[in-house]
C-alpha cells in the first residue's frame, strides 16, 4: 500500500493555526456532555445507592470521562491535522494490537470486548479503531488523484478495512461491524468511487452478515436480539424485553416530559442498561418529547458543521476524514436512537457523549478533535460567516 510510505508536510505547508474555533461545534459537543451526566445520574442514583451505597458512583466516573475528552478534544485540535495522514498506519497498527490484545483478557457475558485496566476502568479498542479507520480510509483515498477511483485502491480501502472487522466480528459485536461497513461507504462515496464499486461493496457488505448469521459466529441470544425488533411480541419476556420497556418508557414522557428525577420509570430501572446503550430512554422519560428532539437537534448540529468542515477543508485528507467522522456519528445517532424507539435491532452501540463510558466519549471527542484541527486550518469559506 502506497500510504505506507507517505510523504510528511512541508515546512510551506504546515501552516499556522488559522481562522477562529467553530464555538457552534464546541457549544453542541459540550452540551450533550453536561446532559449525559445528568441522565447518567438519573438512571444511575437508585441502583448505584443499593449496590455500592455511592448513588452519584457512576456520574462521577462520567465526568471524569467528559474531562479527559474534553482535553483530547483540546489537544488533538491544537495538532495539524496533516501529521495524521502521515501516522495514520501507526494509528491503525496499534489498534490492531490492542483489537487482538482483548481475546487475552476476561470474557464478559460471552464476549471478549474490554481490557481490564487501573482502578477498574476499562478499555474497549474498537471504539478507537473506529477512528482509525477513519484517517487510513482517507489517507489512502487521498493519495488517489484520479477521477475516477481505480479498483486497486478500492481494494486497498477494502483491505483496511478487513482486518479490524473481522476482530470485531469475532469478539463478537456485529453493531460495531457494520459500523466500520457504513464508514467505508462513505468515505468510498465522497472519495469518487463508481456507482459500481459501490454497488459491488454493498454486496459484499450483504454477504458478509449473511455469512456471519450462517456461520454461527454469533450466539442464538444475540441473533435474537438482532432480529427480535421485527416482531418483539413474540417474546416480550425474553430478547424484546428490554426494547420493550424502552418504548413503553419514552412514550411515558409524552410531550415535555416529567421533569429531572421525576420520571418513575427512569428511577425504577425499569430499562436495563439505562445508563449505557438505552440512555435516550432517561431523555424522553424526563424531557419528553422536546427535550428528545433537542438532543437529536444538537446531533444535527454537529453533523452539519462536520460537513461544512470537510467542504471547507485545504485537502483532500481533510474533507474524507470529516465526511467520516459525520458518517460515524450519523451511524451511531440513528441506531442507537432506533433501538429505543423499537426500529432498529438492539446492536450495544453507544449514543455518542451522552452514554456512559469512557472508551467511546473519549474517541468521539478525539474523532471531533481531528476534524476541528481541520477547520482551525480550513482554506477561506465563500458566503456568510457563522
């Protein structure tokens, strides 16, 4: 691969820092922070107080998180993002390892996923290789100057993308696989790829979970959950318990909700795993339906100016690796958000800095770091300034 052996920035184009921070992107961002604490703690405060008599346990250790990715944000925005395309494969290589370094660890409900570190925290690389993808996608995609994405590259980026899902595959978490299949996509789209190359990779995608399903690579319970959404009547028990109450939990809160701590639902767990895959069922109970739509608003927002970023990037580089980081968050907002509504099968994937953990705060944060480092040195942007 080309990319293996890429050229560093030169002295004329490094460039200083230019232009003003995107205060729209920060605002958004730490907005969803500061209310993902307060869900946290709402759908954490009984539970925590039982188990370990610290009812604020859990939302402590989320603002820990939200600070650590705030300064990950920081510092990988003050970074010229050209030096990524440069490291990109070392990025890439180290979350191989720590991909493999998890099947040297302790299963957890079948699923090798985390490694264990200090202080009982832990960590979960596919997050972060999520991530990595992302700048090697584009940084081999950007060496292409073509115009029209030859099939040795797209073979490349198929190649890229390969190694890391099949980890992931084997873990096993299909969500986070078909992650990194809706990223390539993406990314293929804005890199110039053929109807073609894209229908052909589409089709491979289809085939892939296809094999996957017939391959028994997952358990009979996750196969359930996967597809108990289509008729969750069927066992409302059992696989469609928890989407179930999720529904039946945001509807409860109607149009403006019942207020912070008030919701009965929330503060009963009646929705397993409340504080982490299901957080938006806290939000609809509480805030109801405004409140819902406002953090799916602020999801908005900072899809958009990730688009006006990539538009307005110098480089090739930098626009592949924003129109990523925009496809990476609408993939996590709408399936997560899906799952609670009961439209989406239940995949485990996390609704970006409002669920709690510090695996995927922290690389949502960093993929928004890069993609700010690209709009602190954005090429000049015709129309109005906002």
């Amino acid at each position: 691969m080309t990319i293996l052996s890429p050229t560093a920035p030169t002295a004329e184009s490094e460039g200083k820092t230019r232009g003003a921070p995107d205060i729209v992107l920060i605002v958004a961002m730490l907005a969803l922070m500061a209310l993902g604490v307060l869900m946290v703690y709402s759908a954490s405060r009984d539970a925590q107080l039982l188990l370990t008599g610290d009812e604020s346990r859990l939302m402590t250790r989320q603002i820990y998180f939200v600070l650590a990715s705030v300064v990950a944000f920081g510092v990988l925005s003050i970074i010229d993002y050209r030096e990524f395309q440069h490291y990109s494969p070392l990025v890439y290589a180290g979350t191989i390892l720590l991909l493999v370094a998890v099947f040297f660890q302790p299963a957890r409900s079948g699923a090798s996923r985390w490694i264990i570190l200090p202080g009982g925290f832990q960590l979960q690389p596919s997050e972060f290789a999520k991530v990595a993808v992302i700048l090697l996608l584009a940084a081999v995609l950007a060496r292409s100057d073509a115009e029209k994405l030859p099939w040795r590259v797209l073979a490349q980026t198929l190649a890229v993308l390969a190694i890391p899902a099949m980890l992931v595959v084997v873990q096993p978490d299909l969500g986070t696989s078909l992650v990194f299949g809706f990223l390539v996509l993406v990314i293929l789209f804005a890199g110039d790829a053929t109807y073609r190359q894209l229908s052909v990779l589409a089709a491979l995608t289809i085939s892939g979970v296809w094999a996957i399903f017939r391959l028994d690579l997952l358990q009979d319970y996750q196969k359930a959950r996967l597809t108990s959404f289509l008729d969750p009547a069927s066992d409302p028990t059992g696989t469609a318990y928890n989407q179930l109450n999720s529904v039946t939990t945001i509807g409860s809160g109607q149009l403006f909700g019942k207020g912070y701590l008030n919701g009965a639902l929330t503060q009963r767990a009646f929705v397993p795993e409340q504080e982490t895959d299901f957080i938006f069922t806290a939000v609809g109970e509480q805030l109801g339906f405004v409140g819902g739509a406002l953090v799916l608003g602020a999801f908005a927002v900072i899809i958009l100016r990730l688009l006006r970023i990539a538009s307005a990037s110098r480089d090739r580089f930098g626009s592949l690796v924003a129109v990523g980081v925009a496809g990476l968050f609408v993939f996590h907002v709408f399936v997560n958000v899906g799952m609670t509504v009961g439209i989406m099968p239940v995949t485990g994937l996390p609704l970006p800095f409002m669920s709690h953990g510090g695996s995927s705060m922290l690389a949502m944060a960093s993929a928004l770091g890069v993609a700010h480092s690209i709009w602190l040195r954005r090429s000049k942007v015709p129309g109005p300034k906002y």
